[in-house]
C-alpha cells in the first residue's frame, strides 16, 4: 500500500495527515492523523521544526510506505530569504508605502492590497534602494519555503533560537517553486500561466540594482521534485518520495470537503465565513474582496470563485460560549422554528464593518447581547450566520457566476460538526 502525507500549516496550529493514495477526491482513505503543533512565534525555525516534529510522529511502518507528499499554507504569508523576515497573511505594509505603487496595479486584481504578496515583495525591495551594489533578491511564501526545505534547494540553520538562511542551491534555475494559487495575490496569471508584464515592469523599475528572482510557478500537485538528501526530512522519509506543488489553506479544505465538479461549493465556519464555488465564470471584484483561483484540473477550466465575510463564530467567544454549551444547547434547539431575530453577528468592538456579501465599511456588530435566553441568542446567531451565507452565493450569481447557484454545497472549519447550523 502506498500513502500520500499532506500537511497544513494554519493561523495557529501545524497539522499532519496520512491518506491511501486513491487519488479520487473525497474518497481517500484517512490512515494516520498527527497530534497537532501550536505555531506560536511564526518563524521559519517554528515551521521546519514543526515539519519535522510531524513526520517523526507517524509511525514507521506507516512512514516507510509515504510515496508522495505536499503541503499547504497561509496565502500572502510571505519571507524575505535575505535574512528570513516573515510578514505574516495579514501584515500590511505601511499606507505610505502601498501608495507608492497602488496605481500601477489594476485595480481589479487581488494584489491591489497593502497585504498582498505583490505589496510585501515591493517593500522590501524599496528597502533596499539605498545599497547600490547589483545584489541578488529571493522571495518566498511560507508553502514555497518548505517545500524548498524538503527538496534541498533552500538551506535554513536552525540551531538556536534565531533561524538564518545558510544556502540557496544554484544547481536549479528555480531554487524556489510555488503554485497557482499562492502566486496569485504576488501577480501571477494562473489563465496564462506566467507573470504579467505590469508586474514584470513595475518590480524592475521599484530597483534597478537588485536582481528579483520570483518563485516559479507549477500546477497545484504537481510532482516538482523528490524528497532530497539534503533536506530536512531526508532521515524520515524516503528519497523516493514525490513532492508536489502545494496550495492555500483555505483551497485545501475546499478540496479536502469532497467539492470537485461544476456547480459544488463549499462553505467554511470558524472564526469567520468563507464560502467558495466551482464557476465556469472568472469573477474579481476588489471592492467585495471576491476573486478567482484557478481550480487544478488540466481537462477542464473551472474558477474557485468566492468571498469571506467578517462574520463567523469569533461572537461566540466573545460572549462566552464554551464548546461544551454550544454542543448541550444545540440539542435543545428546534431549528424549524425561526427566532426572528436578523442579526448581523460581527465580532464586538470589530471597527472594520463588513465587506462580502454586502460592502459595507460602516456595518456594526447588531447581536442583542442582552438576550437572557442563551439558547434563543445562540440560535440567532446561527439563523443570521446561515442568512449572511445564502447573501454570499445570490452576490456570486449576480456577479455572473455559471452556475448560478451552487449544486452541491459542502461544510469545512469547526462550524460544520455543528448539525443545527
């Protein structure tokens, strides 16, 4: 029997996991789940070590049969690797700086945000305009980097506390390799398949004297390399493993909930909501932060279309939920029973208002905290949860998505063990 292990590096956590190697979406077989590792710190000494503590918690027996593995991680988390600086997904340059270059990138395009992975890259390389040596420039996200760490082609020295990069392999011509799905927020057109020249011109005029070297961009799983002798797990996994190009954490659980054919859609419920679907239709609307990540399927062009509301289950740890409430309170709901209630369930205090499904900069957190009835309370929240989801797919349709509505709608992210919501 051959496994594939995928690991995703999230907001707060490392997790691990091992599947038979049925590469039919949704219907692998789960073999080993790893325990798992808080990412405090959020460092690239963290992420190896974590990558690390992972691998060596599967048992062998099932290590020794891993044939292939990849990764995904947080979009628009991003490293400067001259000396291993991270902005994390949603670090923002300074205003000052983005303004610097806001006009130049379309105004449609996802990258047009001061915490975009075109924005971080930009930063940094105006940092360096006052050396006027010619001088070599690496960039990458936090997937590209580990995934440059397993085959060989990045080396990190971490020893200590502080990580420092040691060597960038000049065997490869694309030491650093990334995906169509975090490349997209840095300017690339996954449609294309390459980086546009406004990108292209507007990254050489920023410095004339440092050499960019831009992560080259692979299908999302496809096999760029094998597990190398001098990478990081080269003690823990085989040399003939296969490592493919990884994506986003976000595409990884729309892909993980079984969605795979036109017309599926999967909403995700944490701490905010998230809802993505399979479109024929490319849809980007920067005002309602809706953009399209180009679904990894050669045969057929279908568009990962979708928004996230600031809204989630972030109210209910403000109002003191606990987990063991929510499950005990749930049970007594009768959810054919509307409360009536029309919430707009912001996290209290949250200062930013509302930008998908309704753009709304203004909108302010309407749950009636005053409700004595904890049960009545909690399922209005999920009513209004529920209703701001059914928002999301009508502004997706009337942006122009084919289908109109979703076929198949899936659930991902702690909301969907919830059967009442």
């Amino acid at each position: 029997m051959k496994y594939s292990l995928g690991f995703d590096f999230g907001t707060s956590a490392a997790r691990a996991s091992v599947i038979d190697r049925n590469l039919s979406i949704g219907t692998s077989r789960i073999i080993y789940v790893c325990n798992p590792i808080p990412l405090t710190t959020q460092s690239p000494i963290e992420w190896i070590s974590a990558l690390i503590q992972l691998t060596n918690s599967i048992p062998l027996s099932i290590r020794s049969s891993i044939s292939r593995l990849s990764l995904d991680a947080t979009s628009a988390t991003c490293i400067n690797l001259q000396d291993l600086n991270v902005l994390m997904y949603n670090s923002a340059i300074p205003k000052s700086s983005f303004k610097e270059f806001q006009n130049r990138i379309p105004l449609e395009h996802c990258s047009n945000s001061a915490s975009s992975s075109l924005s971080k890259l930009l930063y940094w390389i105006n940092l360096l305009q006052s050396d006027t040596t010619q001088q070599d420039f690496y960039f990458a996200h936090q997937a590209d980097l580990l995934l440059a760490s397993i085959l060989g082609s990045v080396s990190i020295n971490t020893d200590g506390k502080h990580s420092s990069l040691v060597s960038i392999s000049k065997e490869s011509q694309f030491p650093i390799i990334s995906d169509w799905h975090n490349a997209l927020k840095l300017g690339y057109d996954p449609y294309l398949q390459e980086y546009p020249d406004w990108m292209l011109n507007l990254i050489s005029s920023s410095n004339k004297n440092t050499k960019v070297h831009l992560p080259n961009v692979e299908i999302p799983g496809f096999v760029i390399g094998k597990v190398s002798k001098n990478g990081v797990l080269s003690d823990l996994i085989d040399s003939e493993c296969e490592v493919t190009a990884g994506t986003t954490d976000s595409i990884a659980a729309f892909l993980a909930s079984g969605a795979c054919r036109e017309g599926d859609a999967c909403t995700s419920l944490g701490s905010t909501l998230a809802i993505k679907m399979l479109s024929r239709t490319r849809l980007d609307n920067a005002q309602l932060g809706v953009y399209s990540h180009r679904f990894p399927d050669i045969n057929n062009e279908l568009w990962l279309i979708g928004g996230a509301s600031n809204c989630g289950c972030k109210i209910l740890r403000d109002l003191d939920y606990s987990v063991e409430e929510i499950e005990s309170l749930s049970e007594q709901m009768n959810a054919e029973k509307s409360t009536n209630t029309n919430y707009y369930p912001l996290p209290l205090g949250f200062e930013y208002g509302e930008r998908f499904p309704l753009d709304n900069p203004d909108q302010k957190c309407t749950v009636d905290i005053t409700e004595s009835n904890r049960m009545i309370l909690l399922q209005g929240i999920f009513e209004s949860i529920a209703r701001i989801e059914a928002q999301g797919y009508a502004t997706l349709n009337e942006l122009g998505s084919i289908p109109q509505f979703p076929h198949r709608i899936f659930t991902s992210g702690g909301g969907s063990k919830n059967s009442k919501w």
